[in-house]
C-alpha cells in the first residue's frame, strides 16, 4: 500500500515537472515586462539623471507604440541596471564635439568673409560707375574748353570778360580733376581690400577643407554599435553625443535585452551600425517589429 502511495506521489510529481517546463519553454519576452533602474550613473557625460531617466521613459515608447501590451517598466527597486559608463569611447564623442564646433566657428568666419568680400565688391562697382561717369563728364567739358580756348586763339585772344570766364572754367576742370583722383585712389584702396579679403577667404576655406578631411577620416565614419552593450542584468551606456543619438543607442540594447538579434535594414532600430537611422524620429521599421513578433510567438 505505502509502495502505491510513493508512486502516486511520484507520477503527480512528474506531472507538475512536465507542466512546468511546458510552461517555461512557451514563455516569451512579451509575457514579463522587463523592470529596470537607473544603475551607475557617471557625472562626466553631459545630462542630468532626470533627463536620462525622461530618455529612458520616451525609448521605451519606441518599442512598446508597435505593440498592444507594455515591455518596460522603469522601478527604482528593480534589479535591472541601466548605467552610464565613462571610458575612451565618451572622450572620442567629447573630441568629436570640439573638433565639431571648430567647423562651426571656421564656417562663420568664413561666412563672414565672404559676406564682406560681396558688401566691398558691390561698393567697388557702384564707386566705379560713379567715376567712370564723372570721368566722361569731365572730358566731354575739358573738350568744351579747349576747343573755346582755340577758337579765341586763332582770333588772336580773347576779351577781358572771356578771359575770366575761362579762368573760372579752368579751376571748376582742376577742381574736377581732383575730385576724380579722389574717387580713383577710392577705387584703388577698395580693390587692394578686397584682394586682401579674397586672400583671407581662400586661406580659410583650405584649411576648413583641411580640418573637413581631418574630420571624416577621424570622426566621419558609421559606428557599429559599441556604445552600449547588453549583459544579461544591465545594459551599459559609453557613448552618445545628442538626446536623439543616446536614445537610439538605449533602444538598440533594449532590442538585445528583448533577446533580439540584428536585422538587415539599414535604417532599423536593430541594425548593426548608427548612421542612417532617423535620429529626429526614430521608429521601429518592419523588420524590428518582425523580429520582437517571431521572438513573442505572435
């Protein structure tokens, strides 16, 4: 009897066993939602906890907007750890961002230059047709007077009153003549600026073309993704440069801690390298959303 008993024990046992692990092997990501907190949190990168916290929050958006049911849930008691780790990749983003700003500031001195060569050359053109202007005045009335001053020559000289008349002529002509000298030593000095300017411009512009190839050769290339990683219980952050750069990086690990592998689609949410997703509206794309439905079982 007590050998029945033990047997009976034993198969309902079994069953309870069996049931379980039937459990256990038809559970999914989507059946737990993934609690997590915010873990190690290094003063270095340049936000504010509640700002990575309202990051963290809008990510978890991303994922959750393709599906009717909740993935995520921030718990500042959850064992789940999300930490900001400074190391030589944040210091790269931080070099990035000088070298960045660098460009920024030789655009606007450049900028500036070119504004200032087209403000002089346009001065230059309308100095110049002024001159050009007074000049043929100037000849059409110095013809004028030669030819009345030849014509009271060949009559042997002219009468006291013309004679004067002729004299104020003359020194209206000199007064004339300086005016233009002025205007022409004006023109001279303009085209000596703007020779100065387009020298600075061209000077500028070779060596933003310069710091532009630095640039690209340094910083310019597309990043796989090794800013953050997945290790079972906690995600770590070690790089991101903007809001929207650091928020696909937290959702691409996100993607991993869903247990999801890489997709193909440059512009996914899980694929393998940044640089053509869209960062100011970043959404999941078919195959991101394919991926978490097979991993669900949907």
């Amino acid at each position: 009897m007590l050998s029945k008993i033990f047997t009976f024990i034993a198969v309902i046992g079994l069953l309870f066993f069996f049931m379980f692990i039937g459990l256990t092997l038809t559970q999914t990501v989507c059946d737990n939602v993934l609690r997590y907190t915010i873990g190690n949190f290094d003063d270095r990168f340049e936000i504010s906890k509640a700002d990575f916290k309202a990051t963290l929050l809008e990510t978890e958006r991303i994922w959750e907007s393709a599906f009717a049911f909740n993935l995520f849930e921030y718990d500042s008691e959850a064992e789940f750890k999300i930490n900001l780790v400074f190391d030589e990749r944040q210091q790269f983003s931080l070099e990035e961002k000088i070298f960045r700003g660098k460009l920024e500031s030789s655009e606007t001195g450049r900028d500036s230059f070119t504004e200032e060569y087209k403000t002089l050359t346009e001065k230059y053109s309308s100095t110049a047709r002024e001159y050009e202007i007074d000049f043929a005045l100037y000849e059409k009335h110095l013809r004028q007077y030669n030819v009345t001053v030849s014509r009271w020559n060949e009559r042997g000289g002219s009468p006291p009153q013309v004679y004067e008349r002729l004299e104020r002529d003359k020194s209206i002509l000199e007064k004339e003549v300086g005016k233009l000298e002025q205007k022409r030593f004006n023109l001279n000095s303009l085209a000596e600026k703007i020779n100065n300017v387009a020298r600075e411009n061209n000077r500028l512009i070779d060596a933003y073309n310069t710091d532009i190839l630095t640039y690209n050769n340094k910083f310019g290339m597309q990043r796989e993704f090794d800013q953050g990683d997945y290790r079972g219980n906690e995600i770590n952050i070690y790089q991101f440069d903007t809001l929207n750069d650091l928020r696909l990086t937290i959702a691409h690990e996100l993607g991993h801690a869903l247990r999801l592998s890489h997709v193909d689609n440059s512009s996914s949410v899980m694929y393998y390298l940044m640089g053509e997703q869209n960062l100011l509206d970043l959404k999941l794309t078919e195959e991101d959303i394919e991926a978490l439905t097979l991993e669900c079982g949907l």
